[in-house]
C-alpha cells in the first residue's frame, strides 16, 4: 500500500520544523495501530508536535509517493544522499 492510497484526510502527526521551517522529512513511519508519524531530524519536543493530513504530507514531500509498500509496522528513513526512502 502506498501512502496516496490512504485517506487524504487521514491524521499525521509531525511537528512544526517539518510544516512551518521547511525541515526535510527524514522518517516516516505507521504504528501498529495505524498512526502515521512524519519526522525531520530536528529534536521536537511535545509543544512544537502538529496534527495534518496525508494529502498535506504529500504536499510537503512527493518523494513520499515512492514508497511501494507502508502498512502498519513500517517505517522508512530517506537517504541523505540518494534522497531514496529505505525500510528501516
């Protein structure tokens, strides 16, 4: 599954370094249960964490798109010099 695949208004948590400073995204990942996480390498701490949506996700990064198979469990770390999303 792809994350296009998901609801567009699907929850994501992130934190203000990724949707206000223009942080590049260098984690992603889907719990267990389903919550999709979205991470800079910038240390957040609880007060700087925002809620937004897969399609704003997808807006932020596209590379995003490139992932073939996320589902519940997995997470991914993008390559600092490829730029490729890798299963961690």
């Amino acid at each position: 599954m792809k994350l296009s695949d998901y609801p567009s208004n699907k929850t994501v948590f992130s934190t203000i370094y990724v949707t206000r400073k223009n942080a590049p995204l260098t984690y992603v990942s889907i719990d267990e249960d389903g919550d999709i996480q979205a991470l800079s390498d910038d240390e957040a701490e609880m007060e700087e964490a925002v809620i937004i949506t897969v399609e704003q996700l997808l807006s932020i990064d596209p590379s995003l798109k490139t992932i073939d198979d996320i589902h519940n469990g997995a997470s991914y770390d993008k390559d600092p010099e490829s730029d490729i999303w890798v299963k961690s």
